[in-house]
C-alpha cells in the first residue's frame, strides 16, 4: 500500500481592517461568518476561469506586497 502524505494546514493571515469591515458585513447583514465565509468560496467557484486568475493576481500581489513590507520593518 502507497504512503499516504498529510494534508498540510495553512494559516491566513487578515489585517485588523479586513476583520473589522468583515465583521460589519456580517453583523450588518444578519450572517453568521463561517456559513458567509463558505458562501464566499462557493461564489469565487462560480466565476469563469479567467475571472479566477485574475481575482488569484490581485490577491498574490496584495499579499506579497505585505509580507515584502513586513520584512522591511
């Protein structure tokens, strides 16, 4: 029988101001976060591939650009 690897869990981490606007979403909203946070993926699921990508860029970008900062400190 093959070796079977372990998942590897990820840690993401959000800035106070994605919280705290995450968090008025929600409460403004009536939804409970992680049925919201589940919703969220669903929708990013739905979109076209190329629409994705490009979602995945700004994202990348955003994040680098944090941690690039982050170090520089």
């Amino acid at each position: 029988m093959a070796a079977v690897s372990r998942t590897a869990k990820e840690t993401v981490e959000y800035d106070g101001k994605f919280l705290a606007d995450w968090n008025l979403f929600c409460d403004t909203k009536g939804y409970v976060k992680r049925q919201a946070s589940h919703a969220c993926r669903i929708a990013f699921m739905a979109l076209s591939a190329a629409e994705r990508e490009k979602i995945m860029q700004e994202s990348m970008e955003a994040v680098l650009g944090k941690k690039l900062r982050a170090k520089a400190n």
